[in-house]
C-alpha cells in the first residue's frame, strides 16, 4: 500500500496509525504546488479532489477521507483494537472522527488559509467552543481513558498546527498533557521524524527543524 501525504498535513494521522499497526504502507509525499508525487505520478489523476490522505491499496484501488482511511487500516489489524471491537467503543471512536472531522480539523484548517483571515476571530471562537466541550470529556489519557484509538492519532494532528493558527492551546492543561503523552509513543515519533517534524521547546508542538 501507498499512502500520499502534505508534511504536517492531516495525512499525518493514517501515517502515525500505520506505524502504531506495524503495516507495510510506503509514505509518498506530494507537491502541493505541482501536485506530483515523489513517485512521478499526477496526484490529480489518484485523487481529482487534489487533497491528500489518500492510500492506494494493492489491487490499485484509491481510498480517500481521511476517518474511512484509518478505520480501513485498523481493520486489517483488528486485534489492536484502534478501533474497539465492542459495538458501544466503536460507535464512540466514530462519533469522535466525525466530531474531530467537521468541527475541529475543518476551522482549525481554515485558519492557515488566507482566504478566511477576515473571519479569523469568528473561526477561533467556534475552536474554542469545540475544544471547550471536547476537553470535558478528556479524563484519562486518551479520548477513551487509557486506550490509544485512531481518534486520538487525528486530534494530535489537528491540535498540532494551532502553533501556527494562532489557536492558543495553553487554555487547555489537558491538551498539552495529551499532545506530549501522544508525541512520545514510538511509533508517533517514528512517523513525525519520518515526516521531518520534531519537538518544538517544551515538547508540546511538533514542526520541521
């Protein structure tokens, strides 16, 4: 398998959880400019969105969106439950891609692009007012106590470029705690340094050197 990726980018996240599985998955990067891929290949001609994650599987099929990327690879590994096998875990864990997806990546997102720096303030609140809520339900280490799940792996990542969003994360003691607990498993780091990403000072954000 395949999986195309930005630097630091939202692809991150199928990219850490296909360490934490320990699945062959070849990490390609893509211009974002030219859309070519490290392989030579259009990227627009894999995926006409021009968006990454994308993972091409072995057959040649190409599975886009980043949430229906990370259950697929935690399915092929089900017994490390990334994604519970309890029907109430699962439903939770899906609940919270999807909640991570629409209210968090997307403005968190936003906020780097200049096309929405007049409604900058407005996209901070509603972060804020996510995150507010989300927090509350962060009582153990992980958004599901102490099990590491895929959900996890995606709000590191969205939570990561609120360095340079200006998204100011020392509101939230507990996302700290969660960026630094996340940012030294083996396989997160594996993935981050793999990417070019390293602790920033006080190892709560990771950035290229």
């Amino acid at each position: 398998m395949k999986l195309f990726i930005h630097q630091g980018a939202c692809s991150l996240s199928p990219h850490i959880i296909s360490r934490e599985l320990g699945l062959d998955v070849e990490i390609v990067p893509v211009d974002r400019k030219t859309h070519r891929t490290a392989d030579g290949r259009d990227f627009l001609a894999l995926n006409p969105d021009g968006y990454v994650p994308a993972l091409e599987l072995d057959n040649g099929e190409i599975v886009i969106e980043g949430a229906a990327i990370v259950q697929y690879l935690a399915a092929l590994r089900p017994e490390a439950e990334l994604v519970p096998a309890d029907p109430r875990g699962r439903r939770i864990v899906q609940s919270l891609l999807s909640f991570i997806a629409t209210e968090i990546h997307k403005p968190m997102a936003q906020l780097l692009m200049p096309a929405y720096a007049a409604i900058s303030d407005t996209l901070r609140t509603v972060v804020a007012k996510r995150l507010d809520g989300l927090a509350t339900r962060l009582d153990g280490s992980y958004l599901l106590g102490e099990q590491f799940t895929v959900a996890d792996a995606y709000l590191f990542v969205c939570l990561n470029w609120s360095q340079w969003n200006g998204v100011d994360l020392s509101r939230w003691p507990k996302f700290e705690a969660f960026m630094q607990r996340v940012g030294k498993r083996p396989k997160v780091l594996a993935a981050l340094a793999e990417e070019g990403l390293f602790p920033r000072a006080g190892g709560v954000f990771f950035a290229p050197r």
